[in-house]
C-alpha cells in the first residue's frame, strides 16, 4: 500500500496534500506472487530439504489453491482470511500502515512504514516531477545509500527497507547448523517478498505514482498544480477526486468481480503469468552476492520503463471522464520491444516478481547457512 504525504526538502518544495492509499499489488497480488515464489522452491527436490520444509509449513497450498486466488476469489482490502503464514506477512506490511503500530517511525529511516514501499526516483534527479519521456529519470549513480540523506524522507525508503529485510532474513534463518527461528524468518521472507513485488510495479517508481499527468487537462476533475521554487525551478503536481486513480484500477479493477469480461482477463493474466515465469526462469543468473539495495534500483528503473504504457491505458479508460475497464484492460503499447496489453503488462511485472522474490529466498538461505 502506497499513501503518500507532502515533503519538504532541503532542495525543493513539493505542493500537495495528503493522498488517498492504493495498494502495490493488491492483497491478492502480494499473496498469489508470495506463494508462487515458494512453490518453486519447495517443488524443487535439489533445494534444501529444511528450506523446502520450512516455506513448506508456512505456505500449505499447491498451485490449484493458488490459481484458484486468482481466477475465482477476492481477496478484499483487509484480507481477513489471509493472516497466517506467509500469507499473513506478505500483506502485513500494508496491514499495519493505518495502526498505532504502523505509524510508528521506523529507525534509522525516521519514517512510518507508509514511506517503505516505493522510491520516486525524481526526487534524484533534476528536479521532483515525472516527464512522460523519461528524461527527468536518474542515473544509478546520483542515488545514495546513505539514510540520511533528506531526499529518502521524500521519495521513500524501499530500496533500504529492502536491503534491511534481507539480512533480517539471513539472520533469522540461521547460520551452518544451527536451527531456525521460523517466526522471524516467515515474517522476513513475507516482508522482503512484499517489497521486491512492491518495487515491480510502475506507480511504485515515480512521483505522478497515479499516472494523472496523462489526465491532466482531459479530465476535468484532474487538476495540474505548479509551484516555484526556490532554486528557480518549478515543481508540478496534480490532485483528482477519488474515483479517478489508475493506479487503484491497476491493482483492484481486474479483481472487482469474476464476471465476464473480466472472467476471461483473470484467465488470461494466469496463462500469461505462468508462461512468462517459465521463460524468465530458462534465463540464465550470474551468482554473485546479494545487494538489496542494488536489486531494488535494478527493479525500480525497469519499471519505469512501463509507465507511458500505463498512462495511455489510463487517457483510454477515462475518456469520458469515468472509468471503463475494457479501454484499460485491452490498451496496448510497446515496451521494451514487445507490444503488450495491460493484462500482460501486469502478468510481465508479477512472473519478475515471482522470480525476484525466489532468487532472494535462495541467496538469503545461502549466505546464512555458509557461515
């Protein structure tokens, strides 16, 4: 879950208010990409037998349970069915944003869990706003790892988050022989799975994380708001009332009912999803040691990649000021060299967060037990 606050910067001043919250993947997104990490592993006989058998104890279902979350079930903002396991972890970290817990500040961040989730990565660059061809993205090289830089507390924290939920994971497994603590490595896999899936969604890369700059002077209820800054610049934001959030429709809208035509859409989001898992993991991967903060930069920047695709989906589905789900679902755009509806462009973003989430799992049981 993404909510999302006015900042002030040493280098620039963002106008806005308080935005309303949109899930990441969903509940039913994090928790069907969760599982499909672990049944990878735990399908696979050359894994290690306590690895295999701890997912195996805190994920209890096959992949008929798991195609069924996806094809027939809703699972609703609070996933009150959804709590034990991973599971219950993997959603937790949007769970708890709204609770005394939640709102707690995190440290060394300084900040509530709501700014864990997402990096606007503009906020690196020349200055804090999204230009549709890309050209205010940063380079690798102008992101710090340093926490205490006063961009973080703006752009958000996933990419340390991410890194910390990682080691968290390695300790909590265990070294060479030594047993582990399974509360604290089931709550650590499900909150590193719910990151790196966080960081595979497009909105979760940019400051216009609802796409309403492509909205901005065709629907009316969009409103652009440009503020000067003290260095010259200008920066640019844009409010809409609630009903008009893509980024909402790209996480729930697919879900809304198992009725026809989005009956079919489900269906083929779980074709093109296992399809492009198996490809993706016929790919070969370099071994070298995990970098969490590297991964998550790696993941953020790729998914930028996606957002023109997402806001011409979003100029078609709200057309007529209101939002229609067929004009979305079947917008197609190329990227990267392929031409993919929305449906397949979210299938293309969970198989690399099914995969992402595996590989991390692996490496962190790896890394623990060579010690």
């Amino acid at each position: 879950m993404r909510v999302r606050f006015a900042a002030a910067l040493a280098v620039a001043l963002v106008l806005g208010a308080a935005a309303s919250p949109a899930l990441a993947w969903s509940h039913q997104g994090h928790i069907v990409c969760t599982r499909l990490a672990a049944l990878r592993i735990i399908n696979d006989e050359t894994a290690p037998a306590e690895l295999r058998e701890f997912l195996r104890r805190n994920m209890p279902y096959d992949l008929d349970a798991v195609k069924r979350t996806v094809l027939g079930e809703f699972v609703g903002a609070q996933a009150r069915d959804y709590q034990t396991g991973l599971d219950g972890y993997s959603t937790l970290p949007d769970r708890i944003q709204d609770t005394d817990e939640g709102k707690q500040k995190i440290e060394p961040y300084g900040a509530p869990e709501s700014k864990m989730h997402f990096c606007d990565l503009e906020f690196f660059a020349k200055e804090p706003q999204y230009k549709p061809d890309l050209s205010n993205k940063p380079k690798r090289e102008d992101i710090p790892r340093d926490v205490k830089d006063p961009r973080w507390l703006a752009a958000g924290f996933v990419p340390l988050r991410l890194d910390e939920s990682y080691k968290n994971l390695v300790t909590a497994f265990g070294a060479k022989n030594k047993p582990i603590n399974n509360t604290d490595a089931a709550k650590w896999t499900g909150y590193l799975a719910h990151y790196l899936q966080d960081c595979t969604q497009p909105h979760h890369a940019t400051i216009d994380f609802k796409s309403l700059s492509y909205l901005a002077g065709k629907v009316p209820s969009v409103r652009t708001i440009k503020t000067d800054l003290s260095n010259g610049g200008v920066s640019v934001s844009y409010r809409a009332d609630r009903d008009v959030n893509p980024h909402g429709d790209l996480e729930f809208q697919l879900f809304e009912n198992a009725n026809e035509p989005r009956k079919t859409w489900r269906e083929d989001l779980w074709r093109e999803l296992n399809a492009r898992i198996d490809k993706k993991s016929k790919q070969p991967v370099k071994p070298a040691e995990y970098d969490g903060f590297a991964k998550s930069l790696d993941l953020l920047f790729d998914s930028y990649t996606y957002l023109p695709a997402v806001g011409k989906a979003a100029q078609a589905a709200y057309a007529t000021g209101k939002f229609d789900a067929e004009a979305f679902f079947t917008s197609k755009d190329t990227v990267n060299g392929e031409e993919l509806t929305i449906v397949q462009l979210m299938a293309e973003r969970k198989a690399r967060a099914v995969l992402e989430v595996e590989h991390a799992i692996r490496a962190a049981w790896t890394e623990a037990k060579a010690k």
